[in-house]
C-alpha cells in the first residue's frame, strides 16, 4: 500500500450492511485497528447493519468470512488481522493462504471483503501502520465504503 493519503470521499454507509471479523492474536493491535476501522464508518453515519465476529488468527479469518456469507448477505466484508514475522517465514505462510482465500471468498460470494491483515517484519512496524503515522484502519474503512458503493450501484441485495 501507499504511504500517498487515501484519495476516498465520504460515503453515506446508511444503506449498507457490514460485516467485520477481526482475528484476538495479537490484540492491542488489533482492536486498535478495529476501533479505527469503526470510527471511520461511523465518521460517514450510521451503516444499517455493522455486524462483529471474533476468530483466533488471521488463519481462521476466512472460513469464519464464509459462514457469514453463507447464512446473511453483506454490501461488503472487513477481515482484520496482524501477523508478525517470528524466527521462522511462518507470517508469510498465514498472510498469503488467508489473503488468497479472501479473494476467492468474494468472487464465489459476489460480496467485496477488504482484506485487512497487516504483514510486518517487526512490531515497530506494526504499530506505525495500526497507531502511527501510516493509517491502515482508515484506508481498509474507506476501501470498504468504496466497494459498498460499488456493490450497491451494481447489484440489487435484499
């Protein structure tokens, strides 16, 4: 992603339901990710659904995406996670299943899902992107209006 400030205009989210599974490893985090990512549709109104599930890790965020999909439709899906390199490449073996399993989540679903699972080498660089200067919960947040918008434009959800 860019280090460039987001180029989104508000976006009404009142007609848009939104679901939001966020991984609990490691939790400072991402709830703070979380709480950024809520403020920032709330910065732009009231959605009429924003519906939250918890899962373990960001390894679990798809499966857990699936179920929602599977029983509710959504305008579109936020995954949150952060995953932090360790002693062994393992944080790439997590990022990039999940992430691939997103994506083939929203074209079977025909429903966007932000994926919003954060890869660091470091916590240092994990917090610049979660509280610091690079603002990740906004940029997923917009991203999500924006594909909301693009959803609602093109296909009629009951």
């Amino acid at each position: 992603m860019s280090l460039d400030p987001s180029p989104y205009s508000s976006i009404d989210p009142r007609n848009f339901r939104i679901g939001i599974v966020a991984s609990l490893f490691n939790p400072t985090l991402v709830n703070s990710l979380l709480a950024r990512v809520q403020e920032v549709i709330h910065e732009n109104g009231t959605p009429k659904e924003l519906l939250l599930e918890r899962v373990p890790g960001a390894n679990e965020l798809p499966v857990a995406i699936n179920l929602l999909l599977e029983e509710k439709k959504f305008t579109c899906v936020i995954g949150l996670g952060v995953v932090i390199k360790g002693s062994t490449s393992h944080h790439h073996l997590v990022a990039e299943s999940a992430g691939n399993a997103l994506q083939s989540l929203a074209i079977k679903h025909n429903t966007p899902i932000i994926n919003g699972i954060l890869v660091t080498d470091d916590l240092k660089s994990a917090e610049e992107r979660v509280t610091g200067t690079i603002d990740r919960g906004r940029e997923f947040a917009q991203a999500s209006l924006h594909m909301a918008k693009y959803k609602e434009k093109w296909t009629t959800i009951s």
